[in-house]
C-alpha cells in the first residue's frame, strides 16, 4: 500500500447548507467510487471552498458519508480575482493499491474548467 493524495472539485448552485452538503457528498462519493476506496483507506481530507460559500463548513456534509473517524479540515480558497466562484476543492491522503498514475481526480460541473485534462 501506498499513501496518494487524491484531488477533486465541484462547483455548487447556491450558498446554501443543502447545496454545500450535496456538493461535498457527490464529489466524495464519486471520488472514492473511481478510485476503489474505503473509508477506512482514507487518512485525512483537506476541504476548501471559495470565499462565496459560508452557509456552512463543507467537512459538515462529509461527516455524514461514513468521514466521522476520518479527520477533516476546511479552508477558504485566496480571492482571486475573476475565479469560478461557489467552488469546493477537495485533497484527500489515502491508502491505496493504485500508482500515482493510476489514481483518478474528480473534477464536476462547472469545476470541469479548472482541469479540463482531468474533468470527468
């Protein structure tokens, strides 16, 4: 086994506590489908989201997936001028089976243009 970081993100519709939790739960969810994991492969989640999103801490939506052992950490994304806005940014450390190029890194909806090499 060795320990991946794994990437994702998902722009959400609205400020709103059900668009960040629903938001958080898709991308987690399909970012652990693509990748095979576990809960308990997962070591820590790094969740930020831009300065737009305050209706409530993204980790909020994870704790609810089967995260509640798992430690997780919010932060807000630099205000840059011009970013896609109402973004949640993911960095997931996990256990895996899986070589740095066969990881997958999760990029939905609207977050499809920060990576578009990546996106799904």
């Amino acid at each position: 086994m060795s320990v991946r970081a794994i990437r994702g993100a998902i722009q959400v519709g609205e400020n709103s506590i059900s668009e960040i939790h629903s938001g958080v739960k898709e991308l987690l969810r399909t970012l652990m489908k693509v990748n095979t994991l576990m809960p308990e492969n997962v070591i820590s989640v790094i969740l930020t989201s831009t300065p737009d999103l305050t209706a409530d801490f993204p980790a909020v939506g994870a704790r609810g997936m089967g995260f509640e052992s798992v430690p997780l950490l919010c932060a807000t994304e630099i205000d840059v001028p011009g970013a896609l806005p109402r973004v949640i940014r993911v960095m997931l450390h996990c256990e895996t089976e899986l070589t740095q190029k066969e990881v997958t890194h999760v990029y939905l909806k609207g977050a499809a243009a920060l990576r578009r090499d990546l996106a799904q």
